[in-house]
C-alpha cells in the first residue's frame, strides 16, 4: 500500500521516482541492511545520470537509511539491536508529545476514522491467533495517524519525515511476531479512547506506556536469546 505520507511529494522528477523505489528497497529488506552502494552500478540499471541518483542518495541519507562517508562511499545503514533500542527511547518521548497534542488538536472526524481503522486490524486472524499485529504502512499505521492528528508540523516533520521509513525497516527485518501482538491491541484501543475524551495527560502517559512495553518485551527478547546461545 502507498504511504500517504504528508511530508513526502508525489514522485514527479526522475530523482523523486528513484528515490521511492530505493526507499520501499530498503525499508523491504531487497536491498539489504549494512549493504554498499555502487553509484555506477544503479546509474547503470535505473538508466539515470549520476547527478540524478545523488539526489536521491542525498534524500535517503536524511531519512537515515543510508549512509555516506568522504572517500568510503555510501551503505544502507546496519539494523542493529543498539540501533532498535535507540529509536524506541526517541519515540517514547516524541510519540508520547505527539499522542498529548493528537488529543488536544484531533477532529471528531479524525477520531471516529481511527476507531473504524482500529475495527479493521481487529478482524486480522494473526491478530486474533495472538501471533502478530501487523499495520499497514500510511494510513493504516495506528501510530502514523495519531501523529498526523497531533497537527503538530514540527513534529510531523520528525516522526513521519525523519523516522518513519526506517522505524518500518526495523519492523521488517526484525520480524511482527510477539508475544505482546494482543495486548499492543488493546493498549491502541485504550489510547484511542483517551484522544477521544480529550485527555491528553492520560493518552499521553498511555502512549509512553504502550511504546516503554514494546521496548521491553524486545529486551526480554534479546536477553532470552543471548542465554540460549551460552
């Protein structure tokens, strides 16, 4: 499914269409995690000037999927657990401000559109198996619309902009199964209802919540699988 994603153009330039298809790439794992770039060889199959694929190298470099460094070249950024662990403690904080602001500035429109979108995950049998909680990217990301509802652009800018994408390449390639598929559910549910009755303290403190849990249950995750391996 195509991102509705408010900080990212429609592709019009060759640069744009380039930039996408590497990002969805990436994000996919088709293009994998710590892999080097050979500017001549994707010159050479996308049929495009350097100078074209620069740009887009340039865009993907501040959506912090790859990097580039003086006289080494560029990389897809390597999926670390460190890397993982880092950009939760960052949501915490941001999606929580995100989630205070989303109960202040959100439209009843808004809201009754998350509740719908939160009866259709319900109606996901891995979900209801307990399995796994798989979003959709855009518009069907619980967490992408509660930012987008914070009407904050600032933050937008940051979350959805800086964040986003390589938030969905760890989900990728660290795999959607958990434990916690149910209760994430619940807790998405809870928060919702807290936007709606505009109490941005609680869905705020929800929200924190809800993301500190994630974070956990990947520790736990980690350390069961370091034990194992002793």
């Amino acid at each position: 499914m195509a991102s509705n994603n408010p900080t990212q153009q429609e592709a019009i330039t060759t640069a744009d269409k380039i930039f996408q298809k590497m990002q969805i790439a990436i994000v996919e794992g088709d293009i994998p995690s710590g892999s080097k770039i050979s500017e001549p060889e994707l010159a050479k199959q996308f049929q495009i000037s350097r100078s074209t694929l620069r740009e887009a190298l340039n865009r993907l470099e501040k959506c912090h999927l790859i990097e580039r460094k003086a006289n080494v070249g560029s990389r897809v950024i390597e999926c670390t657990v460190k890397g993982l662990l880092d950009i939760y403690v960052v949501r915490e904080a941001l999606e929580g401000m995100a989630c205070r602001q989303a109960a202040l500035n959100m439209t009843d429109e808004e809201i009754v559109d998350m509740k719908s979108m939160l009866a259709q995950h319900a109606t996901s049998k891995d979900l209801q198996d307990g399995v796994s909680y798989y979003q959709e990217q855009g518009d069907l990301d619980f967490h992408y619309r509660v930012i987008l509802g914070s009407h904050n652009q600032e933050l937008i800018n940051i979350l959805c902009g800086q964040l986003y994408h390589l938030v969905r390449m760890y989900r990728c390639q660290f795999g959607m199964n958990s434990p916690r598929a149910s209760k994430a559910f619940t807790e998405h549910s809870r928060i919702v209802e807290a936007i709606a009755e505009r109490d941005g303290e609680l869905a705020e403190i929800l929200m924190r919540r809800h993301i500190a849990a994630s974070r956990k249950n990947i520790e736990n995750k980690i350390a069961l699988k370091d034990s194992s391996s002793v």
